[in-house]
C-alpha cells in the first residue's frame, strides 16, 4: 500500500504548478494534502485523479490551514479533527479507519515567530499523543503530515543558528521525543541515518538549490507495522510548495 504526503501550502496556487500531474504519477492508495487553505467550494470543477474518494477538513478560519484526504480503497470511517475543541477549528486532522491500521494525517500547529504560540503547540502535541495512543488500542495507527518540527540536528542544515527558534525549540523537539518514547517509528530514520535530507526550505536567500532545509514532514507509525515498512521517501525534486512531498510503503497480507 502506497501512501504519499505534501504541504501544498496553498491548493489553489499547487494546481497551478503541476499538482495534478503530480497526483496522477504519485499512483497512491492514500494522497494526504495539507495547508489546503481553501473550502471544498473553492476548488470545485478541478478534474481530480480518478478512482480516489474525496474527504475534506476546512480550518473555519477562510484561507488558512486545512487538510484534504483522497483514498483509493473506501475506508471503514472518516472523521475530522481529534476530538479536541480547543484544536479543531483549524481544520488540521482527518483520519480514516483501514482494515489493517488507522491512517491520520495530520498539519501540526506552527509556534510562530518569538515562539508567541508554544503554549498551543505543547497543548495540540499533548491532545494529538494523547489521540493516537487512544486509537492504537484498538489497531495500529500510520500518521503523517507537516509536524512542524526538525527533531534532531542532522534534521536540518544550520542547526546551531536554530536552536530555540520556531520548529527547532526544546518544547518542539521534546514534544516529537514523546511519539519515539510512545513507540512510533519514524520511519525515513528507519531507512535512513544518513544528513542531508530535508522536506522544507525558505524562500528567501536561494535555500532550496543549495538544500538549506529542515526535515519536518514526516510519516510515524506504530511499532507492530514495523514488518511491514517496505520502503520511506522523500521527494525533493517536486516543486510547487515550500516543502516537498514524503512516501510510506506497507507490505500489508
């Protein structure tokens, strides 16, 4: 089972810099888009990939965050948010029930500038292990998307000049340390331990053809589908966003 993830940073600009053709050679089971910042209506008469059901969570908030979900395979139960009120009117998580595991994508909160919204992201990274592990009870959980932090220094370029800065902070790393210590995988670390590998860039100053980036989109899963991990990706060379899209492959029975 291929499952392919991307920060779009904006759906309607991303159609407009080869989105589609991207999804048609993507050819996966489960196509998560986050940072949609659109509703459904804003977006209709666009010829989506065939064979895909749609499911969509828009932040209340017009232009801002979202995520969109499109499943080949139609899955047992969608739902959007976490189950937290505090968190879920910015459109940030849909998950879909699997035979065999829970898929959750996910758009975690950015701490913004001068860390001004770490209280809310150590609320959200609380509430969101706090959900995860509660669906794990019942099957293992798959959960991917922008998570808005680098967690280790090989994860970014200029580590030393970030530390403490949004994405890059004590609380933000210590928050993706507790999904490790929960027992999810991440699993391009899985494949991979080698540096260099980065999923987002800034625009500014040329970082991205000189590969200054951070590794913050990610694909985690639970311990158990760890016989199942065929292989973890990044696609750097996809443009249209500021950050690039990430791949999981399961060798489900």
């Amino acid at each position: 089972m291929k499952l392919v993830s991307w920060n779009v940073n904006g759906v309607r600009a991303a159609l407009g810099k080869g989105l589609l053709d991207w999804m048609h050679g993507a050819d996966a089971d489960v196509i998560f888009l986050q940072e949609v910042k659109a509703l459904p209506g804003d977006v209709q008469g666009v010829a989506w990939p065939s064979g895909y059901g749609l499911h969509w969570n828009a932040a209340q908030k017009k232009g801002y965050s979202g995520t969109a979900l499109f499943t080949r395979t139609q899955p047992l139960s969608v739902r959007s948010g976490i189950g937290s009120p505090e968190h879920d009117a910015e459109g940030r998580a849909i998950t879909a029930e699997f035979d065999a595991f829970w898929f959750v994508g996910v758009y975690v909160p950015n701490a913004q500038d001068g860390l001004a919204r770490i209280g809310f992201r150590q609320a959200w990274d609380r509430a969101f292990l706090d959900y995860v592990c509660e669906l794990e009870k019942t099957k293992p959980v798959v959960f991917c998307g922008d998570l808005n932090v680098a967690h280790e220094e090989i994860d970014l370029a200029r580590p030393k000049e970030n530390v403490g800065n949004p994405g890059f902070s004590d609380e933000e790393r210590a928050g993706f340390r507790d999904y490790l210590d929960a027992g999810f995988i991440d699993t391009f670390r899985h494949f991979e331990s080698g540096g260099g590998h980065y999923t987002w860039w800034s625009y500014r100053a040329g970082a991205r053809p000189r590969n200054i980036g951070w590794r913050i989109d990610y694909f985690m899963v639970s311990r158990a589908l760890a016989p199942q991990l065929k292989r973890a990706w990044i696609e750097p060379g996809v443009m249209g966003s500021d950050h690039c899209p990430v791949g999981l492959e399961l060798e489900l029975a």
